[in-house]
C-alpha cells in the first residue's frame, strides 16, 4: 500500500482511537471500529488482531461491545467459518445508538436525582434556621437552573434520536469541497 495511503489509515484509526477515550469507551473500541469503517471488506478477528497488534480476545471483547452499541455487525462469508465484522458506515445511526442508550439514560439519572434535591430542600425547609433557609433558596435556585438545563438537554436527546432520517454526510462533504 501506498506511504500516504498507509498514513491516512494509521492516523484516522488512532484519532477515532483517541475519541473513544474520550467519551468513555475504550481506545481499543475506536481502533477497531477505524479499521473496520475504513475496509473496504469485511474482516475477520485475526485480522484486526493482526493489523492493530492486539490479543484476539481483547478484539472479540471489544467487537462485542461494538455490536452492541450498533457500530458493527457480523457479516457472513460464503465459504468461511470464521466470524467477519463490517463497520457501521452510517455515522448518524452510530451518533443515534449511542446517545440513545448511554446519554439519555444519564441525563435521566440526573432529572432524577435533582427532583430528589428538591424534595429534600422543600422538606426541610421548616426545621432550617433563618440562615439555613438562605442557603437553601440559594441552593434551590442552583438546583431550578440545572433541571431546566437537563430537560433541554433531554428534548434534544430526544430530538437526533428519535429522528428516523439519517443526516447525508455526502451532501455535507459536496458543500465543503464545493
């Protein structure tokens, strides 16, 4: 393979590496879904394990956890018994899958436990003294002020993933080079 063409792979493959770290999945995970994203064909656990020089086991963990996150899929090979894996192409459904199962469900987490915090502030609020009860309104206000920012958190979590359309990177690519 081509010097440059060999560079272009190596470098994307390590930055979606680092991306992956970056949103708390593993540098492993982004490696593997590099490599596959940018095969033109299916490949095997023994391949990935050989081009990333990593344990077979280590790439079937991480495969697993990417078919779970939807970025890859198993691919049958005719006349083959072993496993091939191909890559998610459509980047938007990645962006869906992910922020449908692990975002929402923090952002959950966090309405949550502020309707707690408030519950809590509210209830206490007749045995607080006088300074306590500033304290309280100040942290009530806090409080008021991240609910709010959560849920519009949540209606545009709700909005990229509930949408059935995939945004048309082709047509974003064509503008820009346009």
């Amino acid at each position: 393979m081509h010097n440059s063409l060999t560079a272009v792979s190596n470098s994307t493959v390590a930055g979606l590496g680092r991306l992956a770290r970056f949103f708390g999945f593993s540098d492993v995970m982004g490696r593997l879904y590099g490599t596959l994203l940018l095969s033109p064909d299916p490949l095997s656990l023994d391949d990935l394990a050989d081009g990333l020089e990593i344990s077979k086991g280590s790439v079937s963990m991480n495969m697993r956890a990417l078919e779970r996150w939807g970025m890859a899929k198993e691919v049958w090979m005719r006349g083959e018994r072993k496993k091939y894996y191909a890559a998610e192409s459509d980047l938007w459904q990645v962006i869906r899958n992910v922020l449908g199962s692990r975002e929402q469900r923090e952002v959950q987490v966090a309405l949550q436990v502020l309707s707690e915090s408030v519950e809590k502030l509210k209830e206490a609020e007749a045995e607080l003294t006088p300074e306590e009860q500033e304290l309280s309104r100040y942290y009530l206000d806090r409080v008021v002020d991240l609910q709010a920012f959560f849920k519009v958190a949540q209606m545009a979590l709700e909005t990229v993933v509930g949408s059935g359309e995939s945004l048309d990177f082709d047509a974003v690519t064509r503008i820009e080079i346009e």
